[in-house]
C-alpha cells in the first residue's frame, strides 16, 4: 500500500505518507472460520457487529470499517449483544463460559488511544512500526493486551518511478497459496470524555507493519507483518504479554506473489474485482 496513500475526510482529498494504506477483503463468513478458528477447534469463531455479513470490497482505506480477529471473554455488556456462528444462526450465550471467546468484529480502521480528545487523530495512526511499538504511547498498551488478526485477501502498494515525476506503478500482493493474509494488529477503545453513560464506544485498530525483504522490498521498503496460523493462538491471548507478543513479529516469512493492476485502484471510489486483475 502507498507511501503516499489516499484516503477521503469530508470529501476532501488527505495524502499521508503512508504505507500498507489500501487492501482487498472479499471472503465470507465461513472461510474465515474455517482460517482463523483456534487450534484443535472447528469453526468455533463468533461474528459481532454484522460482520458475518460483510460486504465484500476490492480498496478498503483508513477511517473505514474493516473486519479484525480478536480473542476476548463475554463480559456482562457483550453478552447483551448478537453474536451468530459462520452459517448466521444465532449463538445461544448461557451455553459459553467466562473464557475468552474468538470474535471476528468490526473496527474503524485508524487507532484511536483512549486517552485522544477526539478521533481524529486515528487517520494518522493507520500503521504502527513493529521497530517502535513498544515505545510509543499510543500504542504499547494495546500491544500489551488487545492484539488482532486483520484478515486481508490481499494489498496493494506503488512502487516508486525512475524519477521524482515519473508515475507510481500499483501492485496487487497476495500469499502464493491462495489463503489469506493475516496481519498483525492492535485495537483500541474510544469513547468521547463529555458523551455521559450513553456514549458509544468507538473500536478502532492500526496495522502492524515491518521492512520488506526479498522481492516485496524491490516494491517497497515495508510491508504488513505476517502471521501464520501456529501463531494465531499465541498473539491472541490476552494473556501473552507484550514482550513475549514483540518476539512473534517479524518471525513469520511467506511466500507471496504480485502483478500490476490499473491504476483505477488509486481513487479510494473504485471498488470493484477489476482492481485486483493483471493489467499487462
């Protein structure tokens, strides 16, 4: 995704210099059971927030919902909500314990710390540099405790021209094995100081992202970090502390592929498979 990725605020155009700022993510509910169901189970993956019926799309941007992958116990306020299995039904709550729960739920794509004044600040905080996590205010303490999965079919990122002038060249990148990605991430919570016992609160997550290597590196000089399923379980718990959660990133390598698509994927309003295809 692009070192100078767009995304729209208010109809306006922003330009961030920016990396992994565009993906694609169009499978259903029941592949990502099948995916990201923790080790020795079989579809127990829950769907909150409509997210078993997402609507496929082909350029997700920041400040967008997307579809993250989070490990959490039912707590008395969740288990007021609607959770359903990968085929739609309805999941009867009294027959869950007090572990934690795999969810796959919606998130604002931007982090927003808890302690923002506004959410605005989460347009800047698409990404969080695995190198620097630890550090930054923003995002050590969800890296202590509130890790994700983001799902992706596959992202997009330019590659520089010969020159300062010459055009960007798009590139589509996907696992070479057909699964999907997972992407590392962190979410957060957020809800206005002033909005009393009423006001909603607002999950947002920010994309992990490290150097590229290999041939990724010839595209660009980051990339998302990659999780493979023998990790999942472990960057999920809650449990698992930063430190130990630190020493996951960067570990995972897999092979991926690539092809140049048009660069219709540059207006954040394109949205459709025609993205994702070869252009020669």
């Amino acid at each position: 995704m692009s070192p100078l990725s767009l995304f729209l605020t208010s109809g306006q155009r922003v330009w961030e210099k920016r990396m992994c700022g565009r993906y694609a993510s169009f499978r259903q509910a029941q592949d990502l059971a099948d995916a990201f169901a923790r080790s020795g189970f079989i579809q127990d993956v829950l769907f909150a927030d409509g997210s078993d019926e997402w609507r496929e799309s082909f350029n997700i941007a920041p400040t967008q919902d997307v579809r993250i992958v989070v490990e959490r116990p039912l707590t008395a306020a969740a288990r007021t909500e609607t959770f359903v299995d990968a085929s739609g039904q309805v999941v009867d709550l009294s027959t869950i314990n007090d572990d934690p729960v795999r969810q796959v739920r919606l998130a604002r794509w931007g982090l927003v710390p808890s302690w923002a004044k506004d959410p605005s600040i989460g347009s800047r905080m698409i990404n969080a540099r695995s190198e620097t996590i630890a550090e930054k205010p923003a995002f050590k303490r969800a890296l202590a405790s509130r890790r994700c999965i983001v799902p992706a079919d596959g992202y997009y990122e330019w590659q520089k021209g010969e020159t300062a002038k010459s055009p960007k060249t798009p590139f589509y990148i996907t696992p070479a094995d057909g699964s999907p990605f997972a992407f590392a991430g962190i979410y957060e919570f957020w809800k206005p100081k002033d909005g009393g016992d009423d006001a909603q609160w607002l999950v947002t997550v920010s994309i992990i992202t490290t150097a590229a290597d290999r041939e990724l590196g010839e595209i660009h000089d980051r990339r998302p970090v990659f999780l493979t399923p023998e990790h999942y379980d472990s960057w999920l718990d809650p449990e698992v502390g930063a430190q130990e959660a630190l020493g996951i990133l960067g570990i995972d390598v897999i092979d991926t592929q690539h092809v140049i698509v048009s660069t219709d994927v540059n207006k954040v309003a394109n949205n459709s498979p025609e993205l994702i295809r070869e252009v020669s």
